[in-house]
C-alpha cells in the first residue's frame, strides 16, 4: 500500500501513528507530495477526486481516503482495538472535536496563507479560533476521563491536534485554555508514534 501524504498534514499525521500503534508501518509506503488547496499534486488527485490528503492507494481495491476512513480500514484489518465496540460512539465523538478543532486552524492558516494579509479578515480568523477554543474546552470539561483509557483513536486526533496547533498556532497559548489536557499531552506527545510523526 502508498500512503500520499506531506509529513507537515496533521490528518496525515493521524494516519501516520495509527499505522505505528497498529505496526503496520513497514506495510505502507509513504509517497511525500507538495500540495495546496491552490495547485492539488498531481498523486493526490490520481487518489482522491478533490485532490487532499491522506489517500491510502491500496493493492487490492480503490484508493481510499479522509484520515477518518482511512483509520477505520487500518484498525479493522488489524483488529487493534483503535475503534473498540463498547465505547465506539464516544471515540468517534472526541475523534470528531478534534477534527473540528482543526478544519478551524487550518482554515485560519489558509485564510492568511492563501488570501493574504491584505486581505484576511480578522473576523473570521477570530472566530474561528473560538471554535478551537470551544473544542479545547469541551475536551477539558468531559473528555479528560476518555483520554486516560486504553489507546484509541479519539485520543489520537486529540494528540495530532495539540501538535498542529502548537507548530502554526503556537503564540496563542492554548495551554492556558486547557491545562489538565496539557498535562496529557506532555505524556502522550512523548508515545515514540508521536515522536516519530512530528513534523520538523
């Protein structure tokens, strides 16, 4: 299998440490690609129509791809217990918020990146950093308890979130929005999937 991927992407990265929690790493190899919502690789778009990434290009059916899709494939043919039964609709919720949380730092990246200073509004920046906020401190508030069990992939999301937000959002201080969640993430940055997957 080909993972198309950029190592920067943390729903790349989401994929990157499933598939190193789930010892799949040497199964997969990963296809780096230059892409931006502007100018799509031309490898993102043979794998996915809309041209984002992660795709999973797979030798024995159709390319799939959205981190979320691509999790589910790669736990259900382990059988890794990322997605467990008895709390499968609590991990898809948290995986959720901190998919959530980062569609919107993302986008405020974007909105800079590829509007341009000039004209980026600082409306819209804003409120979408209050929609991360709102994620930071709704994982506080309920979540805290989910992100001490065993291993899945809720948590995962949520690391792969901090890790985003402190590469391209660093000066916002989010800590002081969440401390009991960044005390977690201390530990769970330091899982040797996490080490492996941050970007430079």
């Amino acid at each position: 299998m080909r993972l198309i991927m950029s190592p920067a992407s943390p729903y790349v990265r989401k994929v990157r440490v499933a598939l190193r929690e789930l010892g799949l790493e040497d199964a997969v190899t990963e296809v780096h690609v230059s892409t931006t919502p502007l100018a799509s690789a031309a490898e993102a778009l043979a794998a996915n129509p809309t041209g984002r990434i992660p795709a999973l290009v797979r030798d024995d059916g159709p390319a799939l791809y959205d981190s979320r899709v691509i999790t589910r494939y790669l736990d259900a043919r382990t059988g890794g217990g990322l997605y467990p039964e008895a709390r499968l609709w609590e991990v898809l919720t948290l995986e959720a918020t901190a998919e959530g949380l980062l569609d919107s730092a993302i986008a405020m990246v974007y909105q800079t990146r590829f509007v341009g200073t000039e004209g980026a509004s600082a409306d819209w920046i804003e409120a979408h950093w209050g929609k991360v906020s709102g994620a930071l401190a709704a994982i506080e508030s309920r979540w805290m308890s989910h992100l001490a069990g065993p291993l899945d992939m809720g948590q995962i999301a949520v690391g792969c979130a901090l890790g985003y937000l402190d590469l391209r959002h660093g000066d916002r201080g989010w800590r002081t929005v969440a401390p009991a969640l960044a005390d977690w993430y201390v530990t769970f940055a330091a899982r040797p999937s996490m080490a492996a997957t941050a970007p430079a």
